[in-house]
C-alpha cells in the first residue's frame, strides 16, 4: 500500500517538474527611437489618466458635495487637462519622428 502511496506522490512531483520547463524569455530590448517613443507615449498616457482619476472624483462628489468642493474638484480637473495639452506637441513630434505609421494615415486623421 505504501508502494502505491508513493508513486502517487511521484507522479504528482513528475506533473509539476514537467510545468517547470517552460521557460518564459523577456521582451528584446527596444531600439532607440522605439524607447524614445514609448517614454513620450507614457508621460501623455499618465497626463491623461490624471483627467480621468479628477472627473471620477467631480463625478463621485457630484450629488452629495458642497458647491465650493464641486468648485476644487473643477479646478483639479481644468488644472489636469492643461497638463495635458501641454504635453501634447512632443508627443505628436515623438510619434511623427519615430515613423512608426504610415504618414498617410496620419494626416486622414483628426487635424491638430
């Protein structure tokens, strides 16, 4: 009975030695102009998710909130929307440098 116990236990260990093989490989190293692209994409995506954490709050204090604190929360989020903007021109200077699209594609998009 034991003997049984035993290869049960074996072929559990067996299973799971066999999972460990796998071996998962990081990215490759971006290039130079990628890198650079990626930085500048980045910084707008977090300008962007700071609009979006300020109209949560607006939207969240809405109903319950004074009108001096709607008024704050405005403020926040005109505040954050001026960032954005000004991080904007490099980031469109970043992508149209970076030649990572087809510059047709780029100009049947919205104008900026």
């Amino acid at each position: 009975m034991s003997r049984v116990y035993l290869a049960v236990i074996g072929l559990l260990f067996a299973q799971n030695l066999a999972a460990q093989g796998t071996v998962v490989r990081p990215e490759p190293a971006l290039e130079a102009g990628r890198a650079t692209l990626r930085d500048a994409l980045l910084r707008f995506r977090d300008s962007l998710s700071s609009i979006d954490a300020a109209a949560s709050r607006l939207q969240r204090d809405y109903r319950q909130a004074s009108p001096a604190s709607l008024l704050s929360r405005a403020r926040v989020m005109r505040e954050a929307c001026a960032r954005s903007v000004r991080n904007l021109p490099p980031t469109r200077q970043a992508v149209l440098a970076a030649a990572a699209s087809d510059k047709r594609q780029l100009r049947r998009r919205v104008r900026w």
